[in-house]
C-alpha cells in the first residue's frame, strides 16, 4: 500500500502537488553578487526537485533590499532582473515539483552591521540579553510606511508569478516584520494596526488581499505564521485561531503553522516560555487545534525526520508535512 504521503493534494487555486511533502523555507544565504539567485542556489534547487519533493518553497525572499538578515540573501522588488529568477524556479520545477518563493521583510530581526531601515510596528528593540546591540534600533512605522510595505510585497508577488514560480508564502511567522504586527509584545500601536487581535492581524489580512489581487487565480497564496510565539504574553494559539478564521474569507491555498522568533527560537526546539515541545513534529499538537477552524488546507513544520512520523501528521488531519534540516 502506497503511504498516504505520496499521495495528491488539489488546492484550492486549482494547483496540485505531486504529494504531501514540502521542503520548508530555510535561509540559505547563497545569493550572487545583485542578491540575486545564481549557479549555486539553482544547483541546490535542482538537486531538491530531483529528490522527489512534491513542494519547494524558498528561502526567504526580501521585499526591500533596504532591510536584510544577511549578506548573502536574495531581494526581489519591482526593479529586479527577471532572467535569474526565471532561472531559479525552472531549476526547482524540472521533475513536476511546484516552488514557491518565500516573501519576507524581517522588520526588527535586522543584525546592526547589515545596516538599512530597521522597521517594526513599534520602537521595541529585540532583547537577547548581552547579545541585543547586535541588531539594529527599530523605528515605528508609519502609515505612509505600512502602505509602501504592502505595496512591495504585491509587487514582488507579481514578479514571482512572471519569473515562473507557482506560488509565493508570506512570511508572517518567526518573529519577522508581520509577525511583529501579529504579537503584543513588540505591537504597541494605539491606531487601526495595534491593540486587538481584529487590529493586530490587519496589516497581513492586506498583504494577502493585496497580493492576491495581483496576481492570477490558478497562482497560489500561501501564509506562514506562528502556532504561537513560545514568548509569556505573546501572540498565542487562540490568536493563530482568530487570524485563520479571518483567513478564511480570503483565497489562500496553504496555511503552515511553526513558532517561535529569534528571541524564543521554537522552530529551532526551544522555548523562552518553558514549555516543552515534542521531540518531533514539534508544532503538531497546535496545528491539530488550529487546523479544526481552518477551511485552506493545512502544513506543519519542525523536527519532522521520519516517514512514520510524516505519516502521524497526515493521520491527525494536517494536509501537508514541512522538512527542512532532514533534507538540507
């Protein structure tokens, strides 16, 4: 009997992935001279299509150049080249796999020797302790500035689907700039951006609808946030509940759930709150719980190694099982 993890997923944009594998969004940070993808990352993708991988969703992808995790990460914004791109997806696409290309603006989780325009909701700087000077001073963005920032991710949206690729994430989990909207802790805005839930999750329910409306019916939406933010006081699973519900309404194909930020690195296995997750398939009890609200079809990464336990996921109802360092 064939498992049920190389079995078809149709999504809701009318795509459909070969099976129920993805390989998760890792930083890969092997971007050419431009922040451009070259020999090296197509190299790298060829070899995960090769693999068999029914979805190959990138490394994340930066919205504005001005705003970079590291040196070697790729930008794609209005004024890029197509031509590298064009080639980075037909590299990852070459055995039937469906790539999607990770969208991100990290917001506060920028290291102060990359320099740029360290935004974030609001001015509450990143505390790592001893560590917390390595990253930059965030300033609170303004209105101009939230616009301009949806603005960047429809627009690369748009220039994804141009170059070939099948799909884009946002990337609204691990502590990065939507993220930070998402959570208490660093959303300490008094406007129509902060305070509730409702208000906290508004400036994703318009990436999406903006993005979406750029770009073709048949390319899929997908977001990425936390189960929770692992963070006493932070974003939580009945919060994750309420922003999915909302996600509902709109057209989104995929929602996959992790946790954690750079201050609570749950996607890494551990916790600034205490709590203990699972030695494997460490998201697997929250998305169980989130996904019974959900409509879209549901992924989960972290610490997923082994078929048995692709297959225990599948079993408790989630759609699509995220590896990342077991393929890496």
């Amino acid at each position: 009997m064939t498992s049920p993890v190389f079995s078809p997923l149709v999504l809701p944009c009318g795509a459909t992935l070969p099976n129920r594998l993805a390989k998760a969004a890792m930083e890969e940070n092997m971007a050419d001279i431009g922040q451009v993808p070259g020999p090296t990352l197509l190299r790298l993708y060829k070899n995960w299509a090769e693999g068999g991988t029914g979805l190959l969703i990138t490394g994340n992808v930066m919205v504005d150049g001005r705003a970079m995790t590291g040196s070697g990460g790729v930008v794609l914004d209005k004024h890029s080249e197509i031509a590298p791109f064009r080639a980075w997806a037909n590299a990852a696409k070459h055995n039937n796999t469906q790539v999607w290309m990770q969208l991100n603006h990290p917001g506060r989780q920028v290291y102060a020797a990359m320099g740029g325009d360290v935004l974030s909701p609001s001015d509450v700087a990143i505390d790592l302790g001893k560590h917390s000077h390595l990253f930059g001073k965030p300033r609170a963005m303004t209105q101009q500035d939230i616009e301009q920032l949806i603005q960047r991710f429809a627009d690369s949206a748009l220039k994804a689907e141009q170059s070939g690729f099948d799909g884009v994430q946002i990337h609204a989990a691990h502590g990065y700039l939507i993220s930070q909207f998402l959570s208490p802790l660093t959303n300490k805005r008094k406007d129509k951006y902060g305070g509730s839930i409702k208000n906290r999750m508004r400036l994703l329910i318009e990436v999406i609808k903006a993005v979406r409306a750029q770009v073709a019916p048949t390319f899929a939406v997908a977001v990425k946030i936390n189960s929770a933010d692992f963070q006493r006081g932070g974003f939580d699973a009945d919060d994750a509940k309420v922003v999915i519900s909302a996600m509902n309404e709109l057209a989104v194909d995929l929602v996959e759930l992790s946790g954690g930020s750079y201050e609570s690195p749950a996607m890494q296995g551990s916790t600034a709150d205490g709590r203990t997750l699972q030695r494997e398939a460490y998201f697997l009890d929250f998305a169980k719980e989130i996904a019974q609200v959900a409509t879209m079809p549901i992924m989960t990464t972290g610490g997923v190694r082994r078929l048995a336990v692709a297959e225990d996921v599948l079993a408790q109802g989630i759609d699509v099982v995220g590896m990342g360092t077991a393929l890496a």
